[in-house]
C-alpha cells in the first residue's frame, strides 16, 4: 500500500501535461500512474481540475540566518518558501555574519538553521578575493556553487575584478564547479553613481537617478566578461537575477554554442517595471533594477525557450528602517543609500504563474522546465529533485488555475511583511505543497512541522 496517492490531476513534467495519478512511498516518487489506475493508499488528494507540479527550486534566496535574523531568519523564510510552492531553497552566503566562505562556517550555518527549515534548503559557497584557497573543502562540504560579486556588494562581502574571477574559476574548474556572479560592471556603475551625485544635492537625487546609474549596458558588459572567462577555461558559470532581455540573448548564444553557463532570472523582473520605482520607490528597489515593460514582455520570451535555470525570488528581505529612514543606525540620506531588494519568496510562483500562464498564456510545461528540472540539472541536485519521476523524492506542488487571489500583509509568513508583491492581485494559486511525500502547506498555511527540512548537498 502507498502512503500517498495524487489522483486526478494534470501531471506536468518539462516534457507534457497529462491527467493521472502519482504514487508516492517512504517519502519518494513511486509511481506515475494512467488515469483510472488508482492503487490503495493510506491518504488521497483528489487534485481534479489542478495541476500536479514538481516541487519549485529557488535558486536565490537570502535568509540571513545566522546573522542578520532580524531581517530574516530560516523559520520565518523556509515557512514562506513552502507556502508559496517553493520545496527546495538555495540559501546565499552573505549577509550571514560571518559570511560562509570556510567549510568551519558551513557547519555552524547548517547547525544552526536546521532545526528551523520547513522547506529543503541547499548552500552557495562563499567567493571572495581572500578565500580561493577554501573553495575545494568548501566543495567537498557540499555547496552546490559558489557566488560572487562583479558589481558593487554589502560591506558583508567583497567584489572580484575579472581577474580574480579568472583565477577563482580556474580552481572551480578543477572540482566541476559552478561559479554564479552577480553581474553588474563595477567602475562603471561607480562613475555613474558618482557623476549624478556631484550634479545636485542628496535630498533631489530620484529614481530615475538611480535608476540610470544601473543601465543595462552594465550588466551585458559584465555578463559577457564571464561568458568568455567561462567559454576559455571551459568552467560552469550561473548568471543570477539576470533583468534584461539583451543579456538573456547572449547567454542564449552561448548555451547555443555549447558554454556551459546557466542563469536566472526572478518574479519581480517578470512581474514589475522601472515605472513601479519611480511611483512607489524603496519598495521597488533591487539590483539590477527593474527594467521597462517591452523589456519585461520580451524577458518571458527567454523563459519560453529554456534559457533560465531558475525562477527565482532573490528574496532579499530587510527592516522597515532600512526601506524608509536609516540602515544599521545611519540616517538614509538618498535613494541610492535605501536598501536594495525584494521581498517575495513566498509571492513569487503565484505571480510567475499568474504573469506567464494566465495572462500570457504560457504552456505550463515550460514553468515546470525552468523552475524544477533546469535548476535541478544546474545546481547538481537532479535525480533528487526537480521533476515528477520514480525514485525522485516526492516534492510536489498542486496549483489551482482557477483560484483568485490578493497578496496582503497578514498573510505573509516573513519576519518583516512588507513586500513589493503586497496588493498584487491575480489567478493561479498553489493549494498544496508536499515534500518528501509531506504535506507542508494547505490552501496558504502551513501544517507541516518545523525542522522536517533537510540540508541536499551536490551529487557528485
């Protein structure tokens, strides 16, 4: 007998959509069963009319824990991420004090958040100038890549010139690594900060100040840089929160031509435009920043044709304070000084499936390729997670297409509920997420227990 039968539904793999029936024991995928074959089991969820869907992959997520748990910690965020569809998280190694750039801080983070985390949770190693010589252990403890800054970063952590990504991802290579950058040219992102700066006053500085000193120019510049690093050195490179369809491009012609580089893209850039920053501001605020609604709709092509490894939420949660008034004690002066990021880890499937199948009539399939099975496959993990197979540990989401929905405040689950994604109204909603064959999350709530989610490291 099976612990689990999902019957029913549309099961959506990266390859189809097809009604039946999915088996599930010891906390694994056991069967993908014809409509009508339906086996005893100790429970059943009639999933008639919904969609059956792998368990989501974020592949950027910055839970602060330890650290910084006063902007966000592993209970509150992994309780967020399972709600919201996503069963596996890829926690980021900085603003986590310190940050994790040794395997002796790998073992203090993972002591730490695992009594907590409701959702499985992965690690991105830390990439600084000072610590390529950690990156092997930091390999054989298990990250499943390593991230690292082109652009401008926290005081937390520290940039690479282009050279000390060519060195970094020298060593990667040797462990069939992959190397994932925040690109975003530094000098040029500098010059422009400070040109607009010099020409007037703090208090009249606007969003569109800052909004012209991120051009996309800076981010293809620099996502070129490691496509080619990559491209020579033959080392595995991720893209992150990639914001602009003319990168996408190149990353696009560089997979084409065999460059193993993957990327992301996330639910605000799919979802918002630069114009929410100019009326609404700090909320709004990210890097890179949000970009124009043509780039917005022509960014969904990307998704269509398999570019992205991942739809993310880079869940970048902060205090009210550090939106509105002052960041670690210091007065916020101008925009530029007003944290950046996105709260949404909780938001994001709803409104990747709200913006991509029901207003753009995006076949779920391809929602199912580049938010489950391509993250699995980049990130190392796939065999394990990532698709709706046997043997595949049973991390299933089950979307109601039909279910309208507002997000608002209360029903948040973060340590600090404001979000861009609040009053965002839409249609698609997951009613259910289960992991390891758990059901963690009923109709926005969770019922599932804390500490049921585990660590998943690389398969090598």
């Amino acid at each position: 007998m099976y612990d689990l039968l999902i019957k029913n539904g549309q099961i959506v793999t990266p390859e189809l959509i097809e009604k039946g029936n999915v088996a599930i024991k010891d906390g694994k995928i056991a069967a993908v069963l014809s409509e009508g074959i339906e086996p005893e089991a100790s429970k059943v969820i009639d999933a008639a009319g919904k969609y059956v869907f792998p368990g989501a992959i974020d592949t950027h997520a910055h839970l602060n824990d330890p650290g910084f748990e006063w902007r966000e910690d592993y209970e509150h965020g992994t309780a967020g991420a399972i709600v919201g569809g996503y069963t596996t998280i890829i926690d980021m190694p900085l603003q986590n004090e310190p940050a994790m750039t040794t395997p002796e801080l790998f073992d203090i983070k993972e002591a730490k958040v695992s009594q907590e985390a409701y959702c499985d949770y992965c690690f991105w190693g830390g990439l600084v100038p000072d610590n390529l010589d950690q990156l092997k252990a930091l390999d054989e403890k298990g990250v499943v890549a390593f991230k690292s800054f082109i652009g401008p970063v926290s005081p937390d952590y520290s940039s690479l010139s282009y050279g000390q990504a060519y060195e970094a991802m020298e060593i990667l290579k040797e462990c069939d690594a992959r190397a994932g950058f925040h690109c975003e040219d530094y000098s040029m992102i500098k010059m422009r900060e400070k040109h607009v700066m010099d020409s007037k006053p703090a208090d009249q500085l606007t969003w569109r100040d800052f909004l012209d000193s991120r051009t996309p120019a800076s981010e293809l510049v620099a996502t070129e840089a490691i496509i080619a690093i990559a491209e020579e050195l033959d080392c595995k490179a991720h893209i992150c929160h990639v914001s602009h369809p003319m990168v996408a491009e190149r990353i696009y012609e560089a997979q084409l031509r065999g460059v193993d580089v993957t990327a992301e893209t996330c639910s605000h850039y799919l979802s918002f435009t630069e114009d929410d920053v100019i009326e609404n501001g700090p909320l709004f605020k990210c890097a890179p920043p949000l970009r124009t609604a043509a780039d917005r709709e022509e960014l969904w092509d990307y998704v269509v044709n398999g570019t992205f490894s991942g739809l993310a939420s880079d869940h970048s949660p902060c205090s009210y304070d550090e939106k509105y008034n002052e960041i670690l004690g210091q007065k916020i002066t101008n925009v530029f000084e007003v944290w950046g990021g996105c709260s949404g880890i909780q938001s994001s499937v709803q409104a990747i499936w709200h913006e991509g199948v029901t207003v753009r009539g995006v076949d779920p399939s391809d929602l199912a390729n580049a938010m489950a099975k391509q993250p699995a496959m980049a990130f190392g993990i796939y065999g394990k997670k990532g698709d709706i197979r046997p043997g595949f540990d049973a991390d299933i989401l089950i979307i109601d297409p039909d279910k309208e929905w507002e997000i608002t405040e209360d029903s948040l689950y973060y340590v600090n509920k404001l979000s861009a994604f609040v009053g965002m109204k839409g249609k698609g909603l997951p009613v259910v997420t289960i992991l390891r064959g758990e059901v963690m999350a009923e109709d926005g709530k969770l019922v599932g227990n804390k500490g049921y989610g585990e660590l998943v490291k690389r398969i090598k």
